[in-house]
C-alpha cells in the first residue's frame, strides 16, 4: 500500500470535481425470502447506468472480518488507515455534538450508571435514561468546580454525556473507570503516563463530586468515563491530496470527523435534497465534496428491510441531479454494511461504484453486491477509493520516471 | 493487516461454536482428459449446496507462488502469520511424534546418512532405511552419554529421527550439519551465537560418538542434523481470540501443532468418522473445533487422482453428520493445495467455503477451484480464515466508535 507521504507527493492541483455520495452502511445480506440483499432490491435505474460506464467492486472497510465504527470507516474512505488514524471515543462524541474542541482539551466519554449502596455497578447505563434527564443531570454537573481548569459537561443521547477538561499541561493517558461489567465497582481514573497525572486527579475528582451531586437521582447515581483522549493531528485533505474538499452532513458527528481532516462544513438544513442542493450552491468554491446519507443505515440498525430498500430508491433518484453537476468523478458507495436481517453495522465488504470519463466499463446490468464481485475494481480495502478517484479525476503526477 | 494485538483486543467470548474442517491439500490441478480438478470432478451434493447459500473463496496459504510445509500452512488458517510465526523443524518433529517437549530443550532433526571410506557423503538418506531398522539404531544410540545434559534419541519414519537435548544454559543457534549435497563432508555443528555453544559442542559430541556406533551398519553409518529449535512463545488461541480450541487429528504433527498454539487435544481412533465422533462427544467443552483429514493429501503425494477424488466424497459424505451439530460457523477447505498431477504440495490457492447465517449468498453451483473464483471473499490471504469465522460468530466486537 502506497503511504501519504507517497501521494502526497504525487497529488497536485488541477479543477477537477470529486462528488463521493456516501450512503451510510450502504452494503446488505440477502432477505430470507428472495435471496436479494437491500441494494439489489432496490429499483435503482440511475445507479445501474452507472455501474454499465463505470467501474465497480467491493470495498473492505478496515480488514476482512472486522466491523467499523462510523469513524474508522469514513476515515479510510478518505485515504486515512484507520489502524494508524485512530480517533478517541472522547474526541469522537465532543465532535459528535459539534463542541468546539481546541487542542491541549482532553474529552472523555461518560455514562450514566447506577450502583448500588455497596458502591457496586448495578446498570451500566441508569435504565438508558431519557435524554431529557439526561440534560437535567448534565446540568446540575455542570456546578462542579475543579481547581485551575474549565469543565464543560454536555449531553449526548439517553444516559450518554462528554466532559472536556480545558487548561494548561493535560493529558489524556488516563484509564477508563467504566470496568465493563457489572457488579464491579467502577474504577478510579489513573494516569498511564505521568503527563497525565494532574488530569487524572482531577477527573478522580470530578468523578467524586457527581457522585454527590447525582445521590439523589437513582438510577442515574453515579458516572462513568472512558476513552479520555485528545484531538488528534491528522494531515489535512489539502495538505495531502491539494484539493478543496467540503463536507454536507445532517449528523455532527460526520461533520465533526470530517472537519478533523480539513474539510469545510456547508450549510444545510434537514434532508437530503438540502444537502444536494448546498454542494451545487456551493459547487464553485470546492474540488470534492462528501455527501452523506445516513438513512440507509439507521433503517439497517432497525432493521426494516423495506425502508432501506425505499431509503436506497431515494438516493438513486438524486443520482442526476449530482450529475447535473459533471463531476469529472463521481463515487457512489457506503462506509460499511448494515445489513437489515443483521440490525447493525457488519464486516461485509461494500459495494462500491466509480463513474468517470477513464472507466473501463463494466457493463453491469445492476449495482449490487454480488454484481460488483464482477466489476473490474475486485474486492478491494477502503484505503484505495481516494486513489482511485485522484487517479481518474488526474489529480495524481505519474509514479517514477 | 489487522495485527494479532488488535484483533485480541477486539474478540469477545460468546458460545457460539466454530468448525473447521480441513481437507490437507485440497486444491488440485484439471486432469489433463477432462480438464477439471479432483474437487471439480467428485460428487459433492453436500459440500455444492452449502456454496449455494454460504460464502466462498481462493485462500492463498502464505504469499502466491509459495509451497508451504503444513506446519506454515496450518498456522496462517489459525491466524497466526506463518512469516513472522515459525517453527523450528527439530521442534516440529519432535511434536510430530508426541514427544513432550519442555522449554529449555533443544531439538534436532537427525537423519541417518551413508559416508564412504573417506567420510565424504555417499547417501544423504542412507538408502532410506526401513522405520524396523531405524528404529533398532536409535536404540542404539541412546546409549550415547553426554556430560551434564538427558539426551533423548527418538525414531520418526524411515530415515528420519528427533534428538532432543535437555539441561541447564542449552541454546539452539547452531548450524545445520547437513551439507545437502552428496560428496561432502558432514559439518560440525557451530554455534552461531556464543549462548549456543555449549549446545553445539555437546552436538559435536553425540556425532562422533554416534559414528561410532553406526559404523558397521552401512549404508546408516552416520548422522545429519539440522533445524536445531526451541519450543516457540506464541500466544495461544485462547489469548487472542477467547476461544475453547479443541484438534482432533490422526497424525502427532497436526495434533502437535495445534497443541503449541493451545488447541487441546480431543481423543480419536483411527479414521475420519472417528474424529467428528470426538467432536461430537466434546461439543459442549469447546467452542472452536479443528477435524483435520489427512487422506486427500495423501492421495495427492502419490499421484492418485482418483483415489483423492474418493476422498474428497468421503469427505462430503460427512458433512451432514457436521451440520447436525449446528454450528453457527463452518469453515471447509485445505491447509494448501496437493494436486494429484503435480504428487506434492504447491503453491496454489485453495479453496474456501465458509457456512454460517450472515453469509451473503454466493449462489454458486458447485463447491470447486473455478467456481470459488466468482466466490464473494475473492482471492484472499489465509490469515483472514480466523478473523471471517470470528465475525460470523458473533465473537468480535467493533471497532472504533
């Protein structure tokens, strides 16, 4: 595999558009009944024509077997190796709800759980509570004061929060206290590193003071916190591929990631006509752009085959007004699979279409997955899709003399 | 490649039940009449229609053009990368034969060799003696005494024997003393680092005074030893992947091996209905099972076309006794391919069947080398058998956020 040193190298600058369409867990397993996953399903005749002059194959999302998270999978579709380009789950829920993380800030991930009156764990996460408690809660910690730095405490979803300590000489080599199992006690937050010791401390005593404040709120009586983490120093997208590269997103956290990698977040407001409508208004300023989808997965997470299938059928109908656009490349593809029978994200490699005026055509007749196992871009890792598509949209310099 | 500390940190125990089942040397080459392989061209009812509804592949034992032994075949299938995980051949012998090797002991692989008058090498293999006659000289020879160490002279088959050296400070960099040619001298082991000296002159020892004994039983009137070796320090099964691992083998090698690599042993008489008998007894101890059946590479080393067809039915015939167990995860293919043309090992993709119910249909026709090619896990490295097994099962969680 090629390095981002060595594409750095090779990438240079020309007006060339890259359109990447990501459909959120995009790839599926056959219905029990027809035999036909959710995209071959799916009446898909702007996509089909694609997959005829294009070049389609199966993406693999970080390694055979293993399943993503949203953020590994995004991260390798835009060239990132998501083994060396690891995000913490801290970071990743303080840009999940678009909190303006600054570096030198170290955010942890916390739940809501409850213990019992031996100090024992009895629910992981307080009965998920509502998110509305949640928000009261999150509130009344928002009281506690730590000596020499700012706290901030925000609300995620049901019995999910994020605390970010900010000030001077932290560190995020800190332990999880969330012991994974219950019954245990949770543990306290130790420094790994003796960087880390001053924050460790004071997220002992951050963690002792909401044990006061939430006593009176059982289940929700106690926290736990885990993947304290820093924002990471990733090389932009300029940086290494010389492109403008902007992002249109419903969900922060896609934004968030995105943003980590230097793209510019454009403005859209709640569906995905929106989101299409912003890269044509904003279609000047930018040389690629990453719609996101994420309809297709969250109906895969609840498994409505149905709604998937219909989730797919929208996103193919808006297929030509992207191309009204003449992207010179345009990929068409998912981060991973949430197969519907499955309910959740998956391992299955993704089915994965590339349309420009350099394809070897494949002459498929559908876009699929077991038709993309035909197409000429094989069974291939995730890495390869920004190549692919710098390569077609002639933004790569040759290799060598 | 995902490394094995990864995927450690990603495997969960769950009870989900594991079966590999591998046919050693399954690929084959067409017959040069009909043009089809021997797995092409055995009646597989059994094994074709589970091609129909599970997940098929060429899976290339170490890196394509490489013949593998079976120990490097067999470790890459569990996972373990047979490149940077190697076995000594004295160690591997030594386990070949049930040998309880403890850490600290060195192992040789002795072969009973014909020297001429002028102690030049005449026969490396000394006319392969018959397994009676060795087996008479290594009684022989274990009246060897060596000062401060137990030496331990224990025949394999034919030319071939296991000297094992037990004792405080022993080391195993010593050279090979097998030249590898006729017409030279036997080496004198030497010591490649100072920590194996000792070692090599206690070697030196056990040679002359093993020529000593073997002088008048020409043509094996002398010894060669090589693949001097410590047992390993791999991580075990359990380790990485939180699994039960049980073998069941009718040859020490494969039941050896799988012990190194913490598989227990499951005891078995002495054919293939046997061994898924065992399993079966054992089902609820374990929770990963490895059958191995050894007939179609035998087949296959003697040329026999046919008869490794047979075998391979034979095979198939059994499947069903296997689904009856209900695995969530069955995996059927070979260690590396032994077609019946070539009569050896070689370097070609084997194929690969996995059977479980996330697969995505591949719909195929037959369960065979050409087939498999339009199989959904393409072409693919052994080292991702574990990994796909693992995620079928349920036994990784995700990773990332």
């Amino acid at each position: 595999m090629i390095s981002l040193n060595d594409i750095k190298e090779l990438s240079v600058s020309n007006p060339a558009k890259i359109i990447f369409f990501i459909m959120d867990g995009l790839g599926g397993l056959p219905h029990p009944e027809t035999g036909k996953t959710e995209l071959e399903t799916a009446r898909t005749p702007n996509l089909d024509r694609l997959a005829k002059h294009g070049s389609c194959g199966l993406s693999t999302p970080v390694s055979p077997g293993i399943t993503p998270g949203s953020a590994p999978s995004h991260l390798g579709l835009f060239g990132y190796d998501p083994i060396t380009y690891s995000i913490g789950r801290g970071v990743l829920e303080a840009v999940g709800i678009n909190f303006d993380l600054k570096p030198g800030d170290v955010a942890a991930r916390g739940n809501f759980c409850q213990v019992d009156d031996r100090g024992l764990i009895a629910d992981r996460r307080a009965g998920r509570l509502s998110t509305e408690k949640n928000m009261e809660l999150t509130g009344k910690m928002r009281e506690i004061k730590l000596p020499g730095v700012e706290l901030f405490v925000l609300p995620v979803k049901e019995h999910r929060f994020v605390v970010v300590f900010r000030g001077p000489g932290l560190g995020a080599e800190i332990n999880d206290t969330d012991p994974q199992h219950e019954g245990l006690p949770p543990r306290d937050p130790v420094a790994v590193a003796s960087s880390s010791e001053k924050t460790a401390n004071l997220a002992k005593d951050f963690v002792s003071q909401a044990g006061r404040i939430l006593a009176p709120y059982s289940p929700a009586n106690m926290v736990l916190l885990r993947g304290f983490s820093e924002l990471p120093h990733f090389p932009s997208m300029q940086d290494i591929f010389k492109i403008k590269p902007a992002v249109v997103a419903l969900y922060p956290m896609y934004k968030g990631l995105a943003k980590l990698i230097g793209m510019t977040e454009l403005a859209c407001k709640d569906n995905i006509k929106d989101e299409i409508r912003a890269v044509k208004d904003n279609y000047s300023k930018h040389d690629f752009f990453f719609i996101h989808f994420k309809d297709t997965d969250e109906a895969g997470e609840d498994g409505d085959f149905d709604r998937k299938v219909k989730k797919i059928e929208l996103a193919d109908s808006l297929i030509p007004q992207i191309l009204d656009l003449k992207p010179d490349v345009l990929v068409v593809t998912g981060d991973h699979s949430t197969p519907a029978t499955y309910k959740g994200h998956s391992w299955h490699p993704v089915p994965f279409l590339l349309y420009s005026s350099w394809c070897r055509w494949d002459n498929l007749e559908k876009f699929g997955e077991r038709t993309c196992l035909r197409g000429s871009l094989g069974i291939f890792s995730s890495l390869n899709a920004m190549p692919e598509a710098m390569a077609h949209a002639g933004k790569f310099a040759r290799y060598g003399a």
